[in-house]
C-alpha cells in the first residue's frame, strides 16, 4: 500500500488523467470526427493533455480548496451539536 502522505498526488495524477481523457476525447471528436485513426489520435491527445494537467492540478488545488472554504459557512464550534429532526 501507498503511504497516506501521498494522497493528495495520487488523487491530482487519477483527476487529472480521467478529466483530460474525458475532454481530449471529446474535443478530437469534435475536431477529427470519428474515422480511422480517432483511436490513436485521442490517445496522443490525452497525453499530451495530461502531461499539462497533472502538474495544473497540483498547483491549482490548494488554491481551490482555501475558495471553496472561504465561500462555506463556518463549521459548529466543537462540542455544539447541531440539533436535526
């Protein structure tokens, strides 16, 4: 197993590669049409595409993440449960 120290480069590696596979295949449809060599030509583009993303990832991240918490309301001061029902 992968030391836990390493979860945040993992989960930015998997992100990274799934989103460009997913937007490199859909702009090279979109561009090339699906024919012979689509395959491949989606593949070239993926990589290359990842090769940019993952470090993207990694350096927008934190940066996303203090946003987003800075739009969330605060959390309960411990030892105040919220009250549900």
């Amino acid at each position: 197993m992968i030391p836990r120290k390493f979860e945040p480069l993992l989960f930015g590696f998997f992100l990274s590669g799934l989103m460009s596979l997913l937007v490199a295949g859909i702009a090279t449809l979109r561009a090339a049409g699906v024919g012979p060599g689509f395959l491949s030509l989606w593949l070239t583009s993926w990589l290359t595409a990842w090769l940019f993303a993952f470090p993207a990832v990694l350096l927008v991240s934190p940066v996303a993440r203090r946003v987003v918490r800075s739009l969330l309301q605060p959390e309960a001061a411990e030892g105040h449960a919220s009250k549900t029902g």
